[in-house]
C-alpha cells in the first residue's frame, strides 16, 4: 500500500520549507490540497509539477474515502493545507483517522506551525500550553469559552482574525480579568512579523490607534490562570469584583 505523508509548509517565509517536503512533493504520486490554487503557488515557486487533488472541510468525507482507495492501491499521497502544519485548524482528519483505521502507514513531515512559532518567541511560560485554534465568533459562545479555561495554568493559544481580535480581546478581559499578559504574535516569518505583548486593554489601545497592527495573519497568546494570579490573590479577586460590578444596575 501507498503511504499518506503528512507535509507542513511555510506559512509565509517560502525559506521555511523542509527539504524532506521538497523531495516528497516532487516524489509522491498525488498531492491532496485544501485549496489546489494556493498549493500550486508553492509548487511552482520550487519547480515542483505534480496532481493536484482538492481536500477540504467540504469534500473531507468523500475524498477521505477515495483517497484510502489510492492508498491501497499503492499510490502515494502528500497532504498538505495552506500554509503550515495540516490537520493544525486545517483539514485532514478525517484523511488520516480513515487510514490509521484502515491500517496504512501515515508519516510525519514537520515543519512549521503558527502556533508553536509564536509560543516560542512571546515569551510567556511555554512548559505548558492549550491550544485552542479559532475562538467561536459570536461574543455569547466566544464569552462561554473562555469562562470554561478560566482556571487553566497553560498558556492559552489562539488563532484570530483581525477583524475580531478586537472584540476577542474585550471579552479576554472581562471574562478573564484585566491582570493577565497577552502576546499578539502577527505576520509570523514574514516582512511585517510583529510581537506586542501587554494586558487585554493595553493591547486594545494599540489596535485601535494603529489599523497596521490589525491586518494580517495573527496568534493570540495569553498566560495561564497560576502564572496570572500573585500570591495574595488580587487579580483572582479584581476578576470576581468585575463581575459583581457588571452584575449591578
Ligand atoms: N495549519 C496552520 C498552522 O499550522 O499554523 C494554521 C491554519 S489556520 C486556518 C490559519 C491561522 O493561523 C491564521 O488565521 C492565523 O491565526 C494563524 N497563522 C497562519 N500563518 C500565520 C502567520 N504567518 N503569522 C501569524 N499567524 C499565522
């Protein structure tokens, strides 16, 4: 049977691309994209000629099917999103838990994630960390989230527009409290890569006095509920004052 690689691609800086995904991107005999159009930039950037299939969150179901026929018919398959690592807020899982299930060999080709770019230059605790991708984009669910992490340790990650961020940032401070440090990591290896780090509000402030530091790919990060709270307590206890105040006519 074929093998299914799982191959992540820069998301942005095209000098991120491993030399394992370059190989097997001119080697295999179908490459399954989300979106074939993105994908044949990058192949053509690197020379590469290669079949292109569609794989998205809308053929995922059928196209997992078909594609396990390829496998074991013994073709083999990179699968690859947009940018970054699959299956990472991108599609593939249904790919890869149909062939796990069916038996066939699934490998690994790393290389970047936003995520895990970002966390390891904001320089906030990175021992421990959730990872939660794209928060819901109605405030109700989005509020209802976050009171539900409210007491995690790790790190919390996040990937957001910046046409929300805004509004994300809002409801990380009320429901959250005004005392914890965030990162907006945004433009990640490319010419406008930016990290600003404060709290919810001053983050906010700076969004809103600066349109630039809106556009573009961006990574939330905020700390965790221990590394948030000191020793006595005050910001736990600023969090709770809050929602007495807004509970209050
Ligand atoms: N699978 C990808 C990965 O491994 O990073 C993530 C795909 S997700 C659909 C796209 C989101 O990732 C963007 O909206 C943004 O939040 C984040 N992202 C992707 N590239 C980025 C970059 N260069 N800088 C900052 N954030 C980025």
């Amino acid at each position: 049977a074929g093998i299914l690689y799982v191959v992540a691609t820069p998301i942005g800086n095209l000098g991120d691309i491993t030399e394992r995904a370059r190989k097997l991107l001119t080697e295999v005999d179908l490459i399954a994209a989300e979106d074939t159009r993105e994908t044949l930039k990058l192949l053509r950037h690197f020379g590469i000629t290669a079949k292109l299939v569609a794989y998205h969150d809308h053929n995922e179901e059928a196209m997992a099917a078909r594609l396990v026929g390829d496998l074991e018919a013994g073709r083999s398959i990179a699968l690859v999103s947009d940018a970054g690592t699959p299956l990472i807020s991108d599609p593939g899982y249904r790919l890869v838990a149909a062939a796990r299930a069916h038996g066939l060999a699934v490998v690994p080709i790393p290389g970047v994630s936003a995520l895990i770019c970002a966390l390891s230059a904001s320089g906030l605790p990175s021992d421990r960390f959730l990872f939660l991708g794209f928060p819901p984009r109605g405030g109700k669910q989005r509020r209802a989230l976050l009171e539900s992490i409210a007491h995690e340790p790790g790190t919390l990650g996040f990937y957001e527009s910046g046409k929300r961020i805004i509004a994300t940032l809002n409801d990380l401070r009320d429901t959250l409290g005004a005392g914890r440090r965030a990162v907006i990591a945004r433009e990640l290896t490319k010419r406008f890569e930016t990290f600003l780090s404060g709290s919810a509000g001053e983050l906010i402030e700076r969004l809103e006095a600066d349109a630039a530091q809106r556009l573009g790919e961006m990574v939330l990060l905020v700390e965790g509920h221990q590394a948030a709270v000191d020793l006595d307590g005050r910001v736990e206890s600023e969090r709770v004052l809050g929602i007495l105040c807004d509970a209050l006519p």
